[in-house]
C-alpha cells in the first residue's frame, strides 16, 4: 500500500467516524471527553420544570372550563389563578 492511499483510507475512516458519533449524538468538551447530547445543554432541566408548570396550568384551566360551576366561582378560581 503506498503512502497515498494510506492516507485516503485513514481519512475515510475518520470521515466514517464523524458521521456515526454525530448519528448517535455524542458530542466531545474542549478536553476530548465525550458527553451525550443531552449534557451538552443546560437549560434542559429549567426548560422541563417551565414545561410541567404550564401543564398543570393547562389541567386547571380545562377542569374549569369543563366543570358545571356558576359564574361566580368560575370568576374566584380564574383569580386564583393570577
């Protein structure tokens, strides 16, 4: 094997390297250790309780459209709410 094709073969090998750690989401730090995709992010965990507390506002609201309640308690539970 000559020199030339070594090199085409240890690229392609490098290239083939790159596609599959980018497939399966492993990303490297500025120290060459990999981290899965999700650790890369920090906001995940704020973005995820923001995404829990808007559902459970969610589930109130439908419970108080749905619910057979008179105006009144309709207008208490909405300033509840606020």
């Amino acid at each position: 094997m000559n020199p030339f094709e070594m090199v085409v073969a240890l690229v392609a090998i490098g290239a083939v390297a790159s596609v599959l750690r980018a497939k399966y989401g492993i990303r490297r730090d500025n120290m060459g250790n990999e981290l899965p995709i999700n650790a890369v992010d920090p906001d995940a965990g704020r973005m995820k309780d923001e995404i829990r507390s808007l559902k459970e506002r969610i589930a109130v609201l439908e419970r108080l459209i749905t619910d057979n309640n008179s105006a009144s308690a309709l207008d208490r539970e909405i300033e509840k709410l606020r």
